[in-house]
C-alpha cells in the first residue's frame, strides 16, 4: 500500500467535504481516491467517512486519524522538496588544468543531462588534494599512479617541428660539451609535476647523461607551451594537448608514461554515481585514449 497516496486522498477528500472536489485537488481521479480511502479503511478496519449523495462527512475515527494523516502528507512533501533541492545543489568538482574549456563545458552540459549541477575548480594536483582535505570540494579528480586509476592518459613528448621519427629517445637529447647548439629542454607542466611521473623522467635524465637544467618544471603550462614554439625544445604533453597547441607529438621511446585519474569523494561522500553517469564525459574531458599521431618514419 502506497500509506502516503492513500493519506494524501484522505486528506484531501476531508479537507473539502466531497470525493470529486477532494479527487480534483490531489490531481487524481475520482475513482481512484474513492479506492484509496477505501484501501485505508480497510487496513483500520473502520469506516473514516459517513457517504452521502453530496458530502462525505468524518466519522469519528476519521477526525481522530486525520491530524495524523496530515502530518504525514505534510512531512512527505517537505521530503520530496528537499530530494529535489538536492539533486539541483552543485556538485563541486575539483579537475586538472589539462581540460580544454571545449571539453570542461561539455562535461557540464552531459552532466545537466544527468539531472546533476556541475561546479568546476580548476587546479593543480596539489590543490585538489587540499581542496579535498578541506572539504571545500565533494569530489576531485586526484592524480595517482597508473595501476590506481580509473582514467589513464599517455604521454608523450611534443615539438613545434616534426622530428621525422616515430619515437622520440631521451638520449638523443644529450649534448656535448663543446656543442655550439644549447641544450634541448623538456618542459614538464604544473600537471605533470608529481612524483610518479616527474621521478622516472628525472632518473631517465640521469641515466642517459642529460644536464639537470634539460629538465625543466614550469610554473604553468602557457610558459611551458610558448617555450617549445619558440626553440627547439620539447614538452612533456598528451596527444590531445598537442594537437590544441599545433604541436607534433610522439611517445618516449626509453620509457612509457601516463597520467592517471580517480575520482575521489571528501569526506565519507561515494563518487561512484557521478562516476557511473558521468564516465565517459570525464574521460573524453582529460583526453583519456585520445589516439596518438605516432607518423611514419624510423625511429631515432
């Protein structure tokens, strides 16, 4: 038995004194309050309304349920509101910078079609474990290790020109001492600079003979970006981020990398519904996939 339809019809029928006026202002049939009020009286064992051709009148037993009719009419409707404003309250969301504002506003527009409100900060994997920490964001999409993530990006190395090969090795970067030519960098963006991928680059630097200057953090990816359009040098991207920037993009070839994503809840929240709606948007978001241009050539 649905107790709340049935109480609904029942208040509704007493309240106006009449099966139709009272049928009207619940928005349901005639017939179908009549076989609610009657479904109640049934589970009472009493009657809670005196028929006549006009009026339905209390009984007694009706005016005494009737208050604790209302009240629960009236504490499922505060329910019902509250459920809807929940569901319109914005779901705060901490993402990575690499999100193009293309891909950030469409991941909003799915999520609204998942009846979900998205609220986007945008920051740096330090910044979202703090936001987390602070609970001052429901979820972030954290930066971990590849074999924790649910959502995995390669990366690569990207140049203004094309390097004529199918992968780029480290090692070439090498310079002699009495090279005329500068040291060829390699751009590590604010994303990027996290231990389990700054670390294996940084040990790759060292094993292959690379300066410690040939490995550069930046302070932010526009930095980065406009230092590779303007020499000679290389930033550590993913396909789809140097595709954006017009840059040629290929894979290391001594080692592989990835950035990896998990969505995690502040608090005791649980992520997975917004996971489980919203997958596939988040994944298109971060260029997780994104196929490679690798070209044609031989490797280098």
């Amino acid at each position: 038995m649905d107790l709340v339809g049935v109480c609904r019809a029942f208040v509704s029928v007493s309240e106006r004194g009449s099966f139709t006026v009272g049928a009207a202002a619940a928005r349901m049939s005639q017939s179908v309050a009549s076989r609610r009020v009657a479904a109640l009286e049934e589970r009472f064992g009493e009657p809670l309304f005196e028929r006549t051709s006009r009026r339905a009148v209390l009984t007694p037993f009706g005016r005494d349920m009737l208050p604790v009719a209302r009240q629960l009419v009236q504490a499922a409707d505060v329910l019902l509101h509250e459920a809807d404003a929940a569901k319109r309250k914005p779901w705060r969301l901490a993402v990575p910078g690499i999100c193009s504002t293309a891909g950030l506003a469409r991941l909003v527009a799915e999520a609204r079609g998942h009846g979900v409100t998205l609220d986007l900060r945008v920051a740096t994997p330090a910044q979202r474990l703090e936001l987390i920490h602070a609970q001052q964001v429901r979820a972030a999409l954290l930066a971990v290790p590849e074999d924790e993530a649910t959502w995995s990006v390669p990366l690569g190395l990207a140049t203004a020109r094309d390097p004529g090969v199918r992968r780029v090795y480290v090692e070439t970067l090498r310079v002699g001492r009495a090279s005329p030519e500068p040291a060829r960098r390699i751009w590590i963006q604010p994303e990027d600079d996290v231990p389990h991928i700054r670390d294996p680059l940084t040990r790759l630097r060292d094993a292959v003979g690379l300066r410690p200057a040939q490995l550069v953090a930046a302070g932010d990816l526009t930095t980065a970006a406009a230092e590779v359009l303007s020499t000679r040098d290389l930033l550590l991207c993913s396909p789809a981020q140097a595709g954006e920037l017009s840059l040629t993009w290929r894979p290391i070839g001594e080692i592989t990398l990835s950035r990896g994503f998990a969505l995690t809840a502040a608090a005791d929240g649980n992520p997975q519904h917004i996971e489980g709606r919203l997958g596939g948007a988040i994944a298109r978001c971060l260029g997780a996939g994104a196929p490679a241009d690798t070209g044609e050539g031989a490797e280098a």
